[in-house]
C-alpha cells in the first residue's frame, strides 16, 4: 500500500499531489495574518460544521499539517467527532 494515502483511499493532507493543498496553504496564510501582531501563545482554532460528513475533519487536518510546516511551529491536532476522538 502507498504510505501517501490512508486505509480509505483518501489522500492525506500533507501529500503535495493533494488537490485541496492550496485551500490549506491559503487557510494556513490568513490564519497566521490573523494573528500577526498577537504574541500570546498558544493560539486555539475550532473547525466545525452543524452537517454530519461536511469535511471538517478533512479540512482541520490539512489546516494542522500546513501550519506543522513551520519548523518554529507545534501543532497539536485534536479530533472531537462524537463518534471517534483522535489525537495527533
């Protein structure tokens, strides 16, 4: 099995062939625009969605995996799906 793409045939967020890696990149851009002049740290961000199977785990991921890029960044990457917590 290729180590790029998960056990569901997905591709994952931090694999350059990925087509919504400029998505994540321009999210990953505004977040930090955002928040340039604020040095207080840790900073908290919240994807979510009233829609079951919207695409926000999708897109958190792939937001934490383009700012992880960072190398004078952590990410701590915490999914709290009703059905399935995950911690990366």
């Amino acid at each position: 099995m290729n180590a790029s793409v998960s056990s569901n045939g997905e591709i994952v967020p931090w694999e350059q062939r990925d087509p919504m890696l400029p998505y994540y990149e321009a999210l990953r851009d505004r977040l930090i625009m955002s928040y340039s002049g604020d040095k207080h740290k840790p900073k908290i961000v919240a994807v979510t969605s009233c829609k079951r199977g919207s695409g926000t785990t999708r897109i958190a991921t792939g937001l934490a995996a383009a700012l992880s890029r960072d190398v004078q960044r952590n990410v701590l990457f915490i999914g709290l799906e009703k059905d399935n917590i995950a911690v990366a």
